[in-house]
C-alpha cells in the first residue's frame, strides 16, 4: 500500500470519527479518566467493532484508541508499567483489524488528555512545563505506536504553542510520518488562535521545514471555525487536515457532551476546496455522518 503522503498528493482522504463516541452508543462505559483506552484492556473486540464500522462508513484512515492512553495513566488505573505498553501498542494491532484495508494512524493526545480534566481545551498545563518536560511525556507513546506499526502518528487536539514545539521535535528526531492538528477558536477579529491564545499560523509555520510532518490542521474544532483554521494552516505549505466535533460544548465536570452531535455536510466541499486533504470527525461524529462525508468528497 503505498504511503498516507503519496495518497495526500493525488486526493482527498477520509478519516474516521468519534471512536469514544461510537464505543458509548454501543453501550459501553468510557466515563473514567482512561476514557476508551480503559476497553484496551478490557473488551478489545469492542474497539475492533467500533474501527470496523467507520470502515464500512468510508473511512480510509483508523484512529488508535490511545488518545488518552499513557503509562502515567495506566498506572494510575493499578496497570503495571509493562502491561501498559503493551495495551497501548496493542492499538495499532486492533485499528488495523477493524480498518482491513486502509491506513492507521497512532493517536498521540495532549498532556491534558492523560489529567482527564478537559485542560486540552485550555492548555493551563504549559505554564509548569517546559517543552522538554513535555517532550519527554510524549516520547515513550510515540515510540511505542511507531514501532506497533502505525503508519501515521495523529499528534492532536494540541491546545498550545509549546506542546505543538514538543510534538514537532520528538517527530523530527524519531523520522516518522506525523499529522499535527490543533484544537483551534476564532476571536471577535476572525484570528484563528489556540485554545492558548496564541496565532495558530505562528504554530503551523513551525512546521514548514520539518519532513515527518505530512499535514497539519485542526480538530476537536467546532465546524464554524474550520474554513478560516484552513487559512490558518496553509502558511505551512503542507496538506491540511480537518477533523472538527459537531459543535457540541464538553462539560468537564459532568463529562458529557451538550448539544446536538452531526456536522453539516454542505461544508465539506467548501472545506475540500479551501484546500483540506484528510477530512473526517471528532468527537460526537459517527459512522453515519462519515458516511455521509465520503459521498460528498466521492
């Protein structure tokens, strides 16, 4: 199969959705701070399930279900250090059972996602770490999906500059293909910035002359920001990826999405002719509405 890199060359490729969100439609519980990491462990079938339907959607790339999957996590969850690779490498193995044909890409999630408190979509942890401390967090699951086999790493949901630093540095010494997308809002100024406050064209250009990132964009985004976060991204002259939720607000404290889930799929052809190469959903996007996406780009 030739590489995610060379497909983004000649087309539009789609992603996948919500994998938290299809696992708890199905009725599985992924409440607690390992959110759908913990069914790693538990009931991996269900993981395979839930990647086998976005497939069957039209879904050309599997997102791994360690998002939230750390060994500080693991073991915060009494998981052995050990036993914590292993489940985290084990993602890759079952994204690509339920994906079959197409590609995977390892889900490298924020430092906010391991704290299970909704700080992704602050990025307040930056100010007590410095980029080294936060390269050094990401390493390890990094390693491990590339050496699994992951033929992409999907570095995202990054709400801040520094972290977006860190992700960057650690692709470049490991040589492996990355996707960076940054949870992204707009100002009263139509300036698309981090969920820090900083310029996300800032954070993109830092990208320009780094090879292992094959595209960079936006997720976990609301859909009225991605036409002006495609503008945002272009400055690094790479394909662009969008992944936004369905517009939803996340309550932290009750961990539940409020609102109604879906993306309008008018956008999408907007979105693709801005510029977008790897489109798909994020949270509270199912196969149905993936499946609606790939008739729109096909």
């Amino acid at each position: 199969m030739r590489s995610l890199g060379d497909a983004l060359a000649t087309g539009t490729v789609i992603l996948d959705g919500g994998l938290s969100t299809e696992l708890q439609a199905c009725g599985h519980d992924v409440s607690s701070a390992l959110w759908s990491a913990r069914l790693l462990r538990d009931d991996p079938a269900a993981i395979v399930a839930a990647h086998a339907a976005f497939a069957a959607a039209g879904a050309q790339v599997a997102t791994t279900a360690s998002y939230q999957a750390t060994v500080e996590g693991f073991g915060a969850a009494g998981v052995n250090a050990a036993e914590a690779r292993r489940l985290i490498a084990s993602s890759v193995a079952l994204a690509r059972e339920g994906q079959g044909d197409g590609w995977v890409a390892g889900s490298v999630g924020p430092y906010g996602a391991m704290l299970a408190d909704g700080s992704e979509y602050t990025g307040a942890y930056v100010e007590a770490m410095s980029v080294a401390d936060l390269r050094a967090f990401h390493r390890p699951r990094m390693e491990l999906l590339a050496a699994a086999g992951a033929d992409v790493l999907a570095c995202e949901t990054v709400p801040a500059a520094a972290e977006a630093e860190a992700l960057i540095a650690e692709a470049d010494a490991l040589g492996v293909p990355v996707w960076l997308s940054l949870t992204t809002v707009v100002d009263d100024d139509g300036v698309v910035r981090t969920r820090r406050g900083e310029r996300a064209e800032d954070v993109f250009v830092m990208t320009e002359h780094v090879d292992a990132v094959i595209a960079v964009g936006v997720n976990c985004t609301a859909p009225a920001a991605v036409g002006p976060s495609i503008d945002a991204a272009a400055v690094a002259g790479k394909p662009v990826v969008v992944y936004p939720n369905s517009g939803e607000g996340w309550d932290a404290v009750a961990r539940s999405w409020i609102g109604t889930p879906g993306i309008a799929t008018d956008d999408v052809p907007r979105w693709v002719d801005a510029g977008a190469r790897l489109v798909g959903g994020c949270c509270r996007v199912r196969p149905e509405h993936i499946a609606a996406i790939a008739m729109m780009i096909r």
